[in-house]
C-alpha cells in the first residue's frame, strides 16, 4: 500500500517579511506608473517652470552651475542643484542614488532615474578617491563627505541621462546669463564673488593665480562663471578649496616632469649597458674577465632600472 505525502513549504517570519515587502513594493510600483499615465507631463510648462525656478534669483542661478579643475582645465557644466530643480519639474520621475563599493582607495556610488511614464530607465556610476595626494585614506568624517558627494553626482548625471539635454542646455543658459550678468552688472558681481571668496579664506591673489591673470581688473564675464562655479561646487561638496585652487602645475606637471626624468635616466642606463657591453681589443686572459666585469654591471643596471 502506498502512501501519498503532501510537500507542504516551509514558511519562516523572514520568508513572509520579504514576501510581504516585495507584494507592497510592486503595489507603490503600480500606482506610480498608472499616475504618471493618467497624468502626462507637459514639456513646455516643465520647461518654462524649471527656467523660472532656476532663475528666481541670483544666488540660486549660480548654485545650478559648477566647475571642476581637471587637468589643467577648468570644467564647466550643471549642477545638481539643477538636476533637482528639473526633476521637480518635469515629474513622473522615480530617483535613487547609493553606494555600492568601497575600496581602501575609492568609493563607487550608482545613481537610478527611472521615467515612469515613457518606461525609461537610466543608472550611471561614479567613483571618488578617498586618499590624499600622499596616498593616506581619509578619516570617517571625510569619507562620509565624500559619499555624500558622490551620491549627488551620481543622482545628477543620472536625472541628466533621461531628461533630454537640449531642455537641460537651454535652462543652462538662462542660469549662466542670471547668475554671470553683464559687461555693466560685472564690476558689482566680481567684487561680491571675491568677497565671497575672501571670507572662506581664497585671497585675491590665490584667485588672480588660479586664473593666471595680473589684476583683478583683467576678470571678464568667462572668469566670472568659472569662480561662480567653482564656488558652486566648493558649497555642494564636489571638490574643495584645496582642490579648486591648488596651482595647475602641483601634481598632474610634477607627475609628468617625474616620468620624464625617469625615463631619461632609464634611457640612459641603457645605452651605458650598450657601451658596457661592447666587446674590445684586448688580450684574452684580459678579455675574458672583462667580459666578466662588464655582465655583472650590466645585469646590475638592468635590474635597477626595472626595479618598480
């Protein structure tokens, strides 16, 4: 006689936690996406709000934009202060952002903006250093602001992967011509900045540097967006005032000026292992223990300069 045995699963309090948050988190979904069918964004309103938002005055013009010293350059472009004032506008967005790895030298944070409307979905990565110029990693606090940093970045570039960039550009512009102003607003907006400036402890002449100009006087509408910006992202947490004002040469130039030497000592180790080893005219007896000589210097040198 055979005997039927029901298999009956095992449900535990975990297993029914997670099915319980799976079943609300698709519930959430769901009434997201049925909203933002329902109630469809308007391009043109999302883009005459996010440009009147953005521009309400001149402070918060300015905090839209940013610049980043990168290789000797100073790199321009919209903030996340932006990202989040056209994310609010533009709506029937779901946005996140978090950290998912952390070396003993980076920290990679993911950003996710999912358009629940057209059903597009966008992530970007980015990766910070958490080590000073000597190579030591920060403490707790600093790594925490690093984090951070990189969050807002990611969240940014993100939001910025689903809403077009030709709206973005245009909302940029209107920034850049409230927060920068004119040839007759520029004296005024110049010499609040560098007060600015002057009070989180960025002289003058740290400035004039940076720019590589003579005088203050020789700052134009250009230099003023690039301090905007640099401001900007010295608030936010993108960079500091270290970072936005070390001189251009200070570590990429001294880098390069490092592997330079090194390689022309390199190479001219290489050609004294040449001449070392170029066989003369001498006796045998006196030949041989040259020859002798020359191949214990010569593989000295070798192992010298490919030494890491």
């Amino acid at each position: 006689m055979m005997t039927d045995y029901n298999e009956t699963a095992i449900v535990t309090p975990e297993t029914t936690i997670v099915r319980n948050l799976e079943s609300i988190v698709t519930a959430e979904t769901d009434v997201q996406v049925s909203t933002a069918k329902r109630y469809p964004r308007s391009i043109a309103l999302a883009l005459k709000n996010s440009i009147s938002l953005a521009t309400i005055n001149e402070e918060m013009a300015a905090s839209c934009m940013y610049a980043l010293p990168r290789a000797g350059k100073n790199i321009t472009g919209p903030s996340i202060r932006l990202a989040e004032v056209m994310a609010s506008e533009w709506g029937n967005l779901r946005i996140a952002a978090r950290i998912i790895d952390q070396t003993d030298t980076f920290i990679v944070a993911q950003g996710l903006c999912w358009d629940m409307e057209k059903n597009v979905q966008l992530s970007t990565e980015v990766r910070r250093r958490i080590t000073d110029k000597h190579g030591a990693k920060f403490n707790e606090d600093m790594i925490n602001v690093t984090a951070m940093a990189a969050l807002a970045i990611a969240r940014r570039n993100a939001i910025f992967q689903v809403i077009p960039r030709a709206l973005m550009e245009q909302v940029y512009a209107e920034c850049r011509r409230v927060a920068v102003g004119t040839v007759a607003t520029l004296t005024a907006k110049r010499d609040k900045l560098l007060d600015s400036f002057q009070k989180i402890g960025v002289p003058k002449p740290m400035i004039l540097e940076k720019l590589n100009l003579q005088g203050v006087e020789d700052i134009n509408l250009t230099h003023l967006e690039v301090l905007l910006g640099l401001a900007s992202a010295i608030k936010n947490g993108e960079t500091t005032i270290e970072d936005a004002f070390a001189p251009d040469d200070s570590e990429d130039t001294q880098e390069e000026t490092r592997s330079a030497a090194t390689a022309s000592t390199a190479q001219r180790a290489k050609e004294n292992m040449k001449k070392a080893t170029t066989p003369a005219e001498t006796p045998p007896a006196a030949q041989e223990e040259a020859s002798s000589t020359t191949a214990e210097t010569a593989e000295g040198q070798k192992d010298m300069f490919e030494q890491p």
